[in-house]
C-alpha cells in the first residue's frame, strides 16, 4: 500500500498516522486514494462527502475527483444522459 504513494503522499500518511499532519492535507491524500469499487453509490457519496470536508477543495473540483472514482459501469450512464449532473448531490 505505502509502496504505490509518492514521497508527498507518504510524508502526510506518516503525519496521519503519527500525528503532526494538518486536517486539509490528510483529507487531499484520503481523496486520492478513496474508490467506489463495489459499494453502494448512496454508501460511495457519503464516505466521499466526509473525506471531502475539510479538503480545501471548491465544489468543482471535488465533482470532478468524485466522477473519477466511481465504477466504470456508473460513468458510462453519465456519459450517456441528456444533462450530466453538476454537483454530488445530483
């Protein structure tokens, strides 16, 4: 697991582990390693939304981290609606 992070990422999972890392940063590093794989979506979007808060990241940006982790059953139906949602609650 350790093995697959940068040196960044695993300076702020030492500091998670050990103390010492600040909030914002230990939420950035939970964001790149969150992933729908077989969970519910409701389940998916509310562990999503708890690692979001606090991250720092304006609402757009976290749209488009959150469409990069879902299933790729999931993303094609996106890709196919008439009016993609805009937002995680949508």
């Amino acid at each position: 697991m350790l093995e697959d992070l940068e040196v960044g990422e695993f300076l702020l999972e030492l500091r998670k582990e050990f103390g010492g890392g600040d909030e914002e940063s230990v939420k950035v590093v939970e964001l790149r390693k969150i992933e729908q794989g077989g969970k519910m979506m409701e389940e998916f979007v509310q562990e999503f939304r708890r690692v979001a808060r606090g991250s720092g990241y304006q609402e757009s940006v976290l749209v488009k981290g959150f469409k990069r982790r879902i299933n790729e059953g999931i993303k094609r139906k996106l890709m196919e609606v008439e009016r993609p949602p805009s937002s995680i609650k949508k």
